[in-house]
C-alpha cells in the first residue's frame, strides 16, 4: 500500500505568509505537493468555520500562518487569530479530532526558507497522526 | 455563468512541471466552465487577447487564470477583464508557479495540486461579486523621511515637480553619512563640497519644509492620504533667533569635554554645538544627555552660553513638540548604521587606539576632522598600515550579505595613504575584490600600481590583531604576521537599530537581513508592500552614493505619480454589515484595530466606514450573527474554494 500522504489546506495572510511562500518559489526550495494554499489577507480573517470546513470535508490539517506578532500588516490581526485557534484546538479536542492536525504558524515575506520547512514538518506530523475520518451518523 | 479558465505555461517555467494540457482538460468539466484553454504566455498580448475575445464570443462573466502569483499579474488581469466589461473583481487567479511548478519537482502530484487549485477557484470564482472601487483625493504633499543624500535628492526631485515636501531628520543636521566622509570613490570628489550646496538648496527652497532634529512618531491613513506625526525635539535654541555664529559653544562650561559623534568619538566639542561646520541649518542645539543645566538644573555659577549668545537664543523652557502633516506620499530614506567591530574580539577593536573603523579613517582623513586630516594615531604618523576587507559583511554566522562598498572605499583610502605619507607600506587583506561599478576596475587597477599590497584570505581563514605596545601585530592564516602602526577595519554596513521599530510605524516589512524589503526584488525595487510609501537608498540595502542618488530619483518620480493624478484608486476590499442581522452587540468595534466600525446608537446597528477600514476581516470572522461580510472574502467565497479543492481531489484517489 502507498504510504499515507496527507492532504492539507493553507491559509495564508497575503502580507507576510503569501509573500513567503512565493518566494520560496522564486528562490526554488523545494517542498512536499501535499499542501493547497488559500489566500486571505489576515491571519485575523480565519474563522473556525473554515477550519472546521476544511476538515469536514477531508482535509487531514489545516495550516494557517501569518505575520509574526508586532509584524501584522493591519496592526493585530495575528493576535486575533492566534487567540481564536487556541480555542479551537481545546474545542476539537473536546469533539475527539487531534488538535495538532490545525496548525498556527508566523511566516514573514522573507523567510521562503522557513516556509518550506513549515510545511515540510507539518506533513511529516500528519502523516504520524494519519487520515482524518470524521463519521457523521446518520 | 460563464466561467473561462486559462492556464499558463509560462514557456517552461510551469510547463515542465506540470502537466498543463491536462490541467486544461480537468477544468472543463467543472461546474459553469464554459471555456478552458492553455496559452504559452498568459501575459503576453495574445494571452490577454485571447480572454478578450473569450469574453466576448462566449459571453464570459468569470475569469480564472492559472499562472503565476497574483502578487504579481493580478492586476495585469484585472484590467485585461475590466476593459472588455467585467468586472475585475470577477476575476480569480490561481498561483501554479510559485506554488507549484517551481517549488515541486514529482510532474504527476504537481498536476494534481493544480488541478486542486483550479477546482477551488473555479468554486470560488461562481460566488464573486463584482464590487466598486472608490476614488479619493490625494493630498498634494509628500513626506521625505532621512535627510542625507537619499532623501535630499527625493526632496529636491519632488520640490521641483512642484510639489509641497516636508523632510525630516532625526539628527540637527541635513547631510547624513555622506557628510562624514572625506572623499568618494572612484572619482575621488571630495564628499562636503558636493553635498553641502545640495543642503543649502534643500534649505532654500520654496517647496520644502525642512524638520531637523525632529522624528515620525506616527503614521495613520493611506494612499493619497497619510496623517503624520512628527515629534519635534528641543533644541532649547530658538532657532529663529540663533545665527550660528558659535559664541555659545565656545563660552560653554563642557568645551572639549563631549564627544563628538559626528567625528567618530575621535574629538571632543561642548554640549552645546552644530554637529560640522557646514551644517543645515546652521543652528545650535544642546545635548540634552550632556548639559550640565538640563541634567542637574544648574551649571556653575552662570550660564555662560546665554550670557555669551548676543541674540538671547537659548531657551531652557522649550518643550517637545508634535507637529501633524497631512501627506500624499512617502518616501523613506532612512539609511544605515555602521557595522560594531568590537563585538568581534579577534579584530582587538577598542583594545587599541590603533585599530579603526573605515568611518573614523575618514574623519581623521578630513580636513575639517580631528586631526586636520593628518594621518596620525597618538599624534604619530603611522608607517605601516594594514586594511582589513569584510569586517561585518559575508559573514554565514552574521550578515551574510556583501555591503558593496568597502572594497572601493578600502581602496580609496588605499590611495589616500599613499598620498599623505608616500612612504608607508600599505596591505589590505581581502577575499574577492568586488570592482562592479562604472569606474571601480580601473580604479582598483590604479591603487594596485600605487605600490598597495593585495593580500588574500579566506573568510573563514584565522585572523586576530594583538595589541603590542604602540602597534599592533596583524596575524593571518597563511601570511607573515605584519607589524602594523595602523589597522583599518573595512567595516559593513547594517540596518539601523531602529529599523524594525520604524518598519512597524510606516507598516512595511524588513527583508531577512533587516533591511527594508521592496514588494518586488526585481520590477518594483522602490515600492514597499504599502501603497504610497516608497524606499531609498540603503534603508533598502547597502549601496554606494550613486546608486542611492539613483533610488532616490526614481523613488521621488513613484511618489510624485499619485501626487500629478490627483486621484487615487482604493482598494474594494472592505467589510459590509447585513443591518438586519446585526444584533449591535459591539464585539467587532473592540477588535477594529482602525476603528473602522462606528456604533449608530439610535439604529443599534453598527457601521462601516469603508474608506478607513483595511480590509482585514478581524471583524468579520468575530461576528456572533454573522452580520459582517468581507467584500472577496466572503464565507461562501472562501467554503467554496475549499470544497473545490478537496472534493476534486477525492474523485481522483477513487
């Protein structure tokens, strides 16, 4: 059997996280495909229901990454967001979903680098923590 | 609904990776795809004809194009829609280069991520809306911020376009690091006699308005209409009255007895002082750090200055002032710091008075300097002198980045050793010799033949000075150890320790190195990612006076386009409140960080003011009733493209 390859969402800020992303295009590094990119332009725009949308409907992890604090292209979006992922995590584990399967990470417009070794990482996690099954009965 | 669908194979650059002719394929069975083609070159004028005519002929109302990042055609494509009449928010791009072709190498996963991809915007292109974009006026001013030879140039450029500037400068005096510096490579100018009449017509002219000693606190608003606050320091001199003519300082009780920055610390001036002769304004100002008035409230029996200033200038009782400027433009030319060589011990700077910064060469070089421009350390003319190539630059652990300079500045001074003391020895330890610029080869040629000893070195090869009595042993991998009188550290150049505080008032970003980072390394090098605010010279990254002057022409024409259009186009992306679902419950107001939203207490309802508000969407994803939509990023835009990704992906596992 093949191996397990994960399949996760990205959202991304369009400031920083986005600008990293294309430049680790530009500059070639080289990362897994398991990854599918949305932009939205704050980190602070990400509802929970987008998260938990994206799970629904089989995505193994959710990324979502942003500025790094103090860097938010609108003051604190950052912030924001950071504070509404922690309590989804605590809910998601309430509803027996691994919490680690969301991730919140802060990617700057430089650090192409450090985005691929974001992505990178979380795949190996997931791969570790296995397909999402969210049964809903009937 | 008419979706067309265009991907790109950019010649190879997505081509190679991706298999776009099955890409191309997919898209057409998706829902409301009328029309799915693959062009060379998207971009290029039969690309964009080509979606014209698609427009056209199939009566097209969506548009998806899979290329390259939006960050950089999206607006290219908008407008290619916007001119057969469909709106251009009706338009969605999908980034299969920087996020596919060049970033994954396996071509049958690479082309199912595509194929993902264009399934999540085809979704997600069936709800956008067409939305307004608004007009607003701009202000007719543009703000220089640094007043050295960056933002003098930009000032002056855009003065005489005719438009209002106010330059800032941190310190008392215009001129910035060029002002220090003797000569200038490879010409060989002297630097002041070059750059002070440029001063003096910063000073002069009609246009500009001229904050020394002054700081940006703040910066509010937007393209076409930035508020500003300035903080203006006391100088505790009215500058009004005072006419330079340097009686206070020489009366003052501390005469000597400062250090004098502008030298490098290598003199001494009082407290109260202009930084160099030539400065503008002239106008004193007194250390507020030294003064023995303003740190202890008394300073001896009298105070000599005002006792010695005919003019009654000195003021005790001036306070800070917050001056507030309303601008069009930015433009940010803020420069650099010089690289600390004492956090390094193997160069023994600060051990001895005989090792030096390439700066502190140049002040002790210049006429008007501590020495008069004798070349001496210890009142001794120094016989051997050793320059040192890389101190803070190319360096993997530190700033791995090259500054650009100090190979022709350490060859200049290379030259003018030669000629102050035509019989010293003269070595520079370097590593590669970087002689890029017009003139530098020959230049560099020219110094070799002056008798200057090229030595080279690793990087990473042993290097340490040892302070020995009155001289100092140079010791380097591979070569005899010199006994030198005098070791010159070709010092880098690094971002200002202010940089990272200062990118977050303007809201730009820094690149990994510190430096101000351009929202395109290549096509925009001048535009940072906030419309309006502009960068030049080496706040951007090291760089030598001509290119800097360069920058900062091209930077004042960007700044002066909004200024001549007299209008700008904002932005559409905004929040929009349902006033039938919003319970006024006031939990979006708190989250606003631009208090946008506005409370209406006689509706209950809250409001937008949609030329304030950033487009964020912190409100939009707080709101309890789901009263707050964000224009492009609505929840149905975004849970569409969600399932257009997954859901396409699952049918090709299965």
């Amino acid at each position: 059997m093949d191996e397990f390859e994960p399949n996760i969402i990205g959202f991304l800020c369009n400031w920083c996280s986005y600008a990293g992303a294309d430049l680790a295009g530009t500059s070639r590094i080289q990362y897994p495909t398991n990854i599918k990119i949305i932009r939205v332009m704050c980190s602070g725009r990400i509802e929970p229901v987008f998260i938990l949308e994206s799970l629904k409907k089989g995505a193994d992890g959710v990324l979502i990454s942003g500025c790094h604090f103090g860097e938010c292209h609108y003051k604190s979006g950052n912030y924001k967001a950071n504070r509404r992922i922690k309590l989804l995590k605590k809910y998601l584990k309430e509803m027996g979903v691994d919490p680690n399967r969301v991730r919140f990470e802060f990617v700057s417009a430089s650090e192409g680098h450090r985005f691929a070794d974001v992505v990178r990482e979380f795949v190996e996690e997931l791969k570790k923590i296995g397909p999402i099954s969210l049964q809903i009965t009937p | 609904m008419n979706i067309g669908v265009y991907v790109c194979e950019c010649g190879i650059n997505i081509a190679a990776t991706v298999d776009v002719g099955k890409v191309v394929e997919e898209a057409k069975s998706l829902p409301n795809v009328v029309i799915s083609r693959l062009n060379k070159y998207t971009c290029s004028d039969p690309g964009q004809e080509s979606i014209k005519k698609d427009i056209i002929d199939f009566n097209l109302d969506r548009v998806v194009v899979a290329s390259c990042s939006p960050r950089m055609h999206e607006s290219t494509f908008r407008s290619v829609v916007e001119e057969t009449g469909v709106n251009p928010y009706c338009f969605e791009m999908v980034n299969i280069r920087e996020h596919v072709s060049w970033v994954h190498s396996n071509k049958e996963k690479a082309t199912l991520k595509a194929i993902d991809l264009v399934a999540g915007a085809v979704a997600r292109a069936a709800f956008l809306e067409p939305l307004e974009r608004k007009e607003v006026d701009v202000i007719p001013k543009t703000l220089v911020v640094g007043g050295g030879i960056a933002g003098i140039q930009s000032a002056l450029e855009i003065a005489n376009n005719g438009f209002q500037v106010y330059l800032v400068e941190s310190s008392p005096s215009l001129g910035g690091r060029m002002a220090q510096l003797d000569k200038t490579f490879p010409t060989l100018d002297c630097s002041a006699c070059i750059l002070t009449p440029k001063m003096v017509d910063v000073a002069r002219h009609p246009k500009i308005e001229l904050l020394t000693y002054s700081e940006v606190e703040e910066v509010g608003g937007y393209i076409g209409n930035f508020n500003v606050k300035v903080k203006k320091k006391p100088r505790y001199v009215d500058i009004e009255k005072c006419v330079g003519c340097g009686l206070c300082a020489e009366a003052c009780r501390l005469k000597g007895k400062v250090l004098n920055e502008f030298d490098e610390n290598l003199s001494k001036r009082s407290a109260i002082y202009v930084p160099f002769p030539q400065a503008v304004p002239l106008k004193y100002t007194i250390d507020p750090e030294r003064c023995n008035m303003l740190k202890f409230g008394k300073c001896g029996s009298e105070l000599l200055c005002v006792a010695a200033c005919e003019r009654d200038a000195i003021d005790f009782n001036q306070e800070e002032e917050i001056i507030e400027l309303d601008v069009g433009t930015i433009v940010v030319a803020t420069g650099f710091d010089s690289f600390d060589p004492s956090t390094e011990k193997k160069y023994g700077y600060g051990e001895s008075p005989n090792v030096i910064t390439g700066m502190e060469f140049e002040r002790i070089a210049n006429a008007a300097g501590p020495t008069e421009g004798h070349l001496e350390i210890n009142g001794k003319e120094p016989k051997k002198i050793v320059f040192i190539q890389c101190v803070g630059s190319r360096d993997k652990d530190g700033n791995e980045y090259c500054s650009r300079v100090c190979c022709m500045y350490t060859a200049k001074q290379a030259h003018m050793v030669r000629d102050k003391i035509p019989d010293s020895e003269i070595f520079v330890y370097y590593t590669d010799i970087r002689a890029f610029g017009k003139g530098f080869e020959e230049f560099y040629n020219r110094v070799q033949n002056e008798n200057v000893i090229y030595l080279r070195r690793e990087l990473n090869d042993f290097i340490q000075i040892v302070h020995n009595g009155s001289a100092v042993m140079v010791k380097a991998e591979g070569h005899p150890d010199i006994a030198a009188d005098l070791v010159v550290l070709a010092t880098g150049l690094v971002p200002r320790a202010d940089s990272k505080d200062f990118a977050k008032t303007l809201n730009i970003s820094q690149s990994a190195d510190g430096f101000f980072l351009e929202a395109h390394p290549k096509l925009r090098p001048l535009d940072t990612f906030t419309d309006g605010i502009f960068i030049a010279g080496c706040c951007q990254s090291p760089k030598d006076i001509p290119d800097a002057v360069a920058q900062a022409s091209g930077a004042a024409v960007k700044a002066t386009i909004p200024l001549a259009q007299g209008k700008v186009v904002i932005e559409a992306i905004s929040a929009v409140i349902n006033e039938d679902l919003c319970s006024g419950c006031r939990i979006c107001e708190k989250l606003c960080a631009f208090s946008a939203l506005e409370f209406d207490s006689e509706n209950k309802i809250m409001k937008v003011n949609d030329v304030v508000c950033k487009g964020c969407g912190s409100c939009a994803a707080a709101c309890p009733t789901g009263a707050i939509s964000m224009n492009h990023f609505s929840n149905k835009q975004v849970i569409a493209q969600i399932g257009g990704i997954l859901e396409k992906r699952r049918s090709l596992i299965v």
